[in-house]
C-alpha cells in the first residue's frame, strides 16, 4: 500500500512538473503574460502561432461561450497568431468542440515526458558521432536562429525575435545548444533551468538527418549535463507521434496535449 502511495505521489509530482513548466518558461523568458483563475495567457507579438497563445484553461462551463470568444477577440484584436493548448484536465470538459465551433481546428498533438535522472544512459564524447556544444556567443546564437527557423519552417525574421527574447534584460535561466556533424549543424535544443527541474525545448533536428538518431544523442546529451549540475528531473515535450522514441533514454509519458489554431 505504501508504495502505492509513493508512486501515485511521485506520478504527480512529474505531472504537476510536466503542466507548470511551460508557463514558468515564458515568464521568465519575460513573455507578456495574463494569469488568473481562469487561464493563462502569453503574448510575444512574434507573427507566428507557436508564441502566442492560451496554455492553461479552467473555464466554468457556465460561462464557457462567451469566455472563450472573448479570449480569442483578444489575440485577433492585436493581429496575433495563436495557439490554444487542451489536454485532459482542462476545462470546460467539452472545450475541444466549443473551439471547433469558434473556427479553432486541431492542428496536432503533444506528450510531455518526465526524467527523473535514476535511469539514463551513460555518456560517452567518445562514442558519438554528434559534436553538442553550448552556445557562448552571437554568432554560434545566430547558427542556433537559423537552423532552429529552418528546421520549424519559420521565417528567419520570427525567429530571431524568439532569439532576442532570450537575450534581452540580463542573465535569464536558459542556455542553448547546437548539435553538428562533419561540422555541419544538424540540430538545436535549449535548457531551462526551473529549481532542481530542467525543461528541454526548442529540439529540431534537420529534415535530412531525421530518424538516424541525432535527436535521441542530442537528448542524452542534455540529460547528462543535467544531471552533472545537479538537477533532479527533466521535463520534454515532443509531437506525439515521436514520444516513443525517447523511451529508451528513460523518459515515462505524463500526458497529452491537444494543439488548436485559427482556420484558415
């Protein structure tokens, strides 16, 4: 029974971990953020839907309608592309068919992943094929931008404003990565430090390297220095149809999340 106990506590734990971690990220990317009872909210003005949008919903479904059209008016009132994330605790229950009736389609689906350092593979420089370095200066900062523009099919010109977030107002809780092969970068991926929980975002692996392993290296890269600092958990989101393939690095799934974007 006590194990039970115990493993129900640490489930939640990561779950409460996998949910907090993506507003903390952009708060303290120092996003414009609106927090209340009911939402949170992002706004970067950044043209693009993966930085604006809607990351927590709970919505009394009493005054569900009207709500949710009030706070998509928002984001078309400052011409902002956008994004509604749902997963299974948000509210109201039926909040994916009342977005499809506000003309949000699903776009597509996420997993948030937990580590909790025990298990992990061990690393070895020496066997990898995959040089991975920390950025620590403009230029490599801009490899980063491009490559990461590329690799999201984003304009150059939107993601190098996402770049200029991390780099404005000081010293911030992140640092960025790039991954190369045969001196040719072929993916990107950035740490936040969140306590003793790190998050990895930002992982792209070119188009041309994909399925060879480049993101799974990149991956047990970022665990082992996460582990070397200190950390006691990492957190990872990943498309859904790619989850599986970081299972073996020791990462157990948290849950699922449900992208929504304006119709066009």
């Amino acid at each position: 029974m006590l194990r039970t106990r115990s493993k129900d506590t640490a489930t939640q734990k990561a779950l409460r971990q996998v949910e907090e971690n993506v507003s903390r990220f952009w708060s303290d990317l120092g996003a414009e953020m609106h927090f209340s009872i009911e939402k949170t909210q992002v706004f970067t003005n950044i043209q693009h839907p993966m930085f604006n949008g809607v990351l927590r919903s709970s919505i009394p479904s009493t005054v569900a309608s009207n709500r949710v059209s009030e706070i998509i008016s928002q984001f078309q009132k400052r011409e902002l592309p956008f994004r509604w994330i749902v997963h299974n605790g948000s509210k109201p229950g039926n909040l994916r068919k009342l977005l499809n009736d506000k003309g949000l389609g699903h776009s597509e689906s996420w997993a948030g992943l937990y580590h909790t350092l025990e298990n992990r593979e061990p690393y070895n420089p020496k066997t990898q094929t995959i040089s991975i370095q920390p950025i620590t200066n403009y230029d490599a900062m801009m490899i980063w931008t491009a490559n990461f523009a590329e690799c999201m099919d984003i304009p150059f010109k939107e993601a190098k404003k996402y770049a200029d977030l991390f780099t404005r107002q000081g010293v911030k809780p992140f640092r960025h990565f790039i991954a190369s092969q045969d001196g040719v970068c072929v993916g990107v991926a950035t740490l936040y430090f969140l306590s003793k929980v790190v998050g990895i975002y930002n992982l792209t692996v070119k188009k041309s390297v994909r399925g060879n392993g480049v993101g799974s290296a990149i991956v047990n890269y970022l665990l082992h220095h996460s582990k070397k600092i200190g950390s006691e958990g990492v957190v990872l989101y990943v498309p859904s149809n790619q989850q599986e393939g970081y299972f073996h690095n020791g990462f157990n799934h948290i849950m699922d999340f449900d992208i929504f974007e304006a119709n066009h």
